[in-house]
C-alpha cells in the first residue's frame, strides 16, 4: 500500500473517500448522485470515484495536485472524492476565470492536470499553448486534440479502493481565496478540516431538526465555491442524495423542489433575492422542503423576511465563515432569529472565537473588533506562502479580517469586512449596514457601498443600486430612503446605478472594482 508508514492507523482515519465507500457498503442502491437525467446509486458513485482515483494513482503516485474547471456537474463531485481517494489533492477553479488567471493558479498549485468542460475549451486551449506539459482531461463529448477524454480515463479501470493510505492530515484540497486584493491565495484544507465541518453543521442543525432517513439535498450554488463543496460533503456524510443543478434558473430550481421532493437547499443570498424577484414561487409545490440553508454571503434583513413569508414552513439556518475555515464559523438557528435577525449566531461546536483589537486584546462586548478562529477546520496554511501563513495565523489564532461585534449572550453581528470600512470626517462607516437599510427600499434588487474620495471628509460615502426588473428609482429617492433610517454621516453623497455587480468566486460583491468603476466619475 502506498502513503505513509504505520498503514494499520489507517482504520482510525476520518477520509473523504472512505465517506461514500461506507455509504455503499451499507445503502448500495440508495441514490447518491442526481443530475439531467443521471442517476448514480452509491454503489455506482463508489466504482466510479474508485476507477478515477486508480487512474490517476497509476499515472501520477499519491499528493498529485488535480484541478478542476466545470459547471456544476456529476463529474465535479465524482473528481472531488476519486481524487481524494487516492491521496490526491483537488484544485477546484473558478469557471469565470479567464485564461491567464486560470494558468496562474495551475502553476501556483503545481497541478499535474485539469478536468475541464468541454465549455471551457477556448479557454483550455489557450492555457495549453502555454502549459502543453499538464495532462489535460475532457468532460463531454466535444475533445480537442490536445486532451484525452474524461470517460477513457475510467474505462478498464479498477473498481476496486485504491491501493493507497489516506490520513485525516492529508491535504485533499486547495480553494483558492477571492483575490479582491493582490493576487489569490491558495488555503490548504485537509480531509479532517473539511469532515469536520460536517460534523459541526450536522450537530448544530440537529438541535432543532430532526433528520430523516433520507434527505435530498439541492446544489445549485457553484460547486467549485468552498461553501456548496462543503455542504456537497456534508450530504455524503449523511448518506443523503445529492441533486445537482448545472445553472441556477429560477423554474428549474422550483420544478426540481416539486418533482423530487428535495427537503434541503442551499442558496446565496444574492440567488434568494433573484429567486424572490423572478418567479411565482406559489404555483409550485414545496412541501417537501424542511430546511433552507443561507451563506456565502451576509443575508440581508428584508430577504430574510421574504424568504420566511415565501417558505413559511421551511426552516431557515444562517451560516457565516470563510473559504480558510472550512468554511463555518458561526451558525443563527431557527428559533434564535426573532429579534436578532441582523446576527450571524453562535460559534458552532467545536469553534472557539474571539473578538480583538488591532493589538489581539479582547474588547468589551458590544465593541467592534476583528474576529479571530481557533478549531480542527482552520486551515492547514497558505500554500507555499508562509509569510501570508504567518500573518494569518499569528499567536495560533486565524485573523478573519472581518469587523464584528459581539453582544453579552454570545451573538456575533458582522460589521464589515476590515479593508471596506469608511472613513469619512473621522467617523467610521460600514458598508454593511448602510447596505441593509437600502435593501428594505421596495425596488431595490441589489446594492454596494462603497467609500470615494473626498476632498473635505477624506471619504465620503456611495450607493451602487441595482433597481428591480422594471423599477425606476432616482438618486434622490435613494439618499432620501437613508435620510429617514441612518445618521447623517452615514448617507450616501453619491449614488450610481448599474444593471449588475460584479462579484468573486464567493459570490460576494468586489468593492474594489466598483472604486475602480465610479471613484473617479461621480455624479450627484
């Protein structure tokens, strides 16, 4: 057996593989994975990720780096745990990206290949006329030249494990961070971080759902974002089957909800805001549905209420993290929402949390200060970058760079992210909340704040506004809806409108491009 010394430790591991092998050996014909038409029953899933772990095995040995650049798709999941099956490490990429940023991030994670679309291959083809030493692997039909076909790569294969030592310190994969700032980052996660917060997620919902026997969980979310990745394993974890969705359209988000009784999601809050605003949500059955989970992103208190008056029976979970942690850090349950609705909730088990000034000490409750992790699901490092390693997990905490406060029961309320607070004639705005007050305004889809310079107030603050589909609304209204709901200083000086924000692999906002966009145009 290849891997590490002391193989007869191997049975104590807690292994991404060894996840859905389980599920095979004790529920073989339950499905596991759903997607346009294909359904793998777990003992089917368990060959598959088997014959792609052995062919890579074979081809590359273990700790090979394998990415990946696909739409939401079988392939995905089924590469994620084949790779990981045999000591591998996966490097999921953005499909937004364009070619050069696609080719740093190859090199930079010292990737042997890349399963990629067949969507992708005006891309993939430029990366290879300047990488033609990476083996590169098709999903679908249309194969250029240069690369092999994904299906070729399993055929005659074993369906047999892999004859390899997986650990639960083993690296299994590296997500690479937003990059708003510099170039990204790529965070090393292990198969005990990532299994971890499973375990996490699992207990903390369980104290007030109760699980089924079978759970059908819906994927529409991008899957090469840590947050759907996660919850992707967090349903194998819990033997429940997995419906994937390539795109997110609205109807077919509905139709699927109805047609296969899925009784969890997992949504953004920028596609529960679109889903709200774009379909009838009534005219399908949604019974099904049990539990609704939010994340990725800071869930605005209008479209929580919306949700609940959308969904009344469904229970909503919102958690809050990042891509280094595993992604949760902290979770607002069901019956904690009343009167707290702007908080993000509790550290969940096993998450241990501080709130800290520019100096790591502790502030009083009610303060804002930057919040800081300790836990098994910190990740392992920047990879092969110690310095910003260093930084980052400095006197054995990880610096989050998100401002919070924390009240006297233990309610974490995000402020803003560190980088994005305004500072405008001495008094600090943030982002977030002036955010929240624009999206109580009746036809407002979305927006962004974000701080220009000013030559008297060294910043002063501005609105991004997306108007709902066939809403008209004026720079006016909008300073005026402010006027009524913030302090003076908080108000927007500037407002712009746009018909989309740009945002990251998270799905967050970038800020950074709309100062670009609008700092040096700015219209009253």
């Amino acid at each position: 057996m290849e891997g590490k010394e002391n193989h007869s430790t191997n049975m104590r591991q807690l292994a991404i593989g060894e996840i859905v092998s389980r599920n095979a050996r004790k529920m073989p014909g339950r499905e596991a994975i759903v997607f346009e038409g294909r359904r793998y029953t777990y003992l089917e899933f368990d060959k598959r990720t088997n014959q792609l772990g052995n062919a890579l095995l074979s081809r590359y040995g273990r700790s090979v780096k394998v990415a990946q650049l696909l739409f939401n798709c079988s392939e995905q999941v089924e590469g994620y745990v084949g790779i990981a099956k045999m000591g591998g490490v996966s490097v999921p990429l953005n499909f937004r990206l364009i070619a050069g940023e696609v080719l740093y991030q190859l090199e930079d994670s010292d990737a042997a290949a890349l399963i990629f679309g067949e969507e992708f291959n005006q891309v993939v083809e430029e990366v290879h006329r300047k990488a033609p030493h990476l083996d590169y692997f098709c999903v679908g039909g249309n194969v250029p030249e240069f690369a092999i076909p994904y299906e070729g790569l399993l055929e005659a294969r074993a369906t047999e494990q892999p004859d390899v030592a997986v650990f639960d310190d083993d690296d299994a994969f590296i997500m690479y961070t937003s990059g708003t700032t510099g170039k990204p980052k790529g965070a090393v996660l292990t198969h005990k971080n990532q299994l971890m917060n499973a375990i996490n997620c699992l207990f903390e919902m369980s104290t007030e759902l109760h699980w089924l026997d079978h759970e059908r969980g819906q994927f529409v979310a991008p899957l090469f974002h840590e947050a759907a990745l996660a919850l992707a394993l967090v349903g194998l974890y819990m033997n429940a089957t997995l419906h994937i969705l390539r795109f997110f359209e609205p109807e077919k988000i509905m139709r699927q909800i109805e047609e296969d009784g899925i009784t969890i999601t997992f949504m953004p809050p920028v596609m529960s805001t679109f889903l709200l605003n774009s379909v009838d949500l009534s005219a399908y059955d949604t019974s099904s549905l049990r539990l609704m989970i939010s994340g990725a992103a800071i869930l605005p208190t209008e479209t929580r209420a919306q949700l609940a008056r959308a969904f009344p029976d469904v229970r909503l979970f919102d958690v809050f993290g990042q891509t280094e942690m595993s992604p949760v850090t902290t979770m607002l349950k069901p019956s904690q929402a009343e009167g707290r609705t702007a908080s993000v909730g509790k550290p969940v088990i096993n998450m241990e949390i501080r709130v800290v000034d520019e100096e790591d000490n502790d502030v009083p409750a009610g303060h804002v200060g930057e919040i800081i992790y300790r836990g098994p699901t910190v990740m392992k490092e920047y990879y092969k970058n110690p310095e910003a390693t260093a930084e980052t997990l400095r006197g054995g905490w990880f610096h989050s760079g998100d401002m919070v406060r924390m009240d006297d029961e233990g309610f974490v309320y995000v402020v803003d992210r560190k980088k994005d607070v305004i500072i405008s004639g001495g008094e600090n705005v943030y982002p977030a909340e002036v955010e929240d007050v624009l999206y109580r305004h009746p036809k407002i889809l979305e927006c962004a704040v974000i701080g220009v310079f000013d030559q008297v107030w060294g910043e002063a603050v501005m609105a991004v506004v997306v108007p709902k589909p066939g809403e008209e609304i004026t720079g006016g209204e909008v300073k005026d809806w402010c006027a009524e709901n913030l302090a003076g200083y908080k108000k927007p000086k500037y407002v712009e409108f746009a018909d989309v924000l740009p945002r990251n692999a998270a799905m967050k906002v970038v800020k950074g491009e709309l100062r670009k966009r609008y700092g040096k145009s700015i219209r009253y």
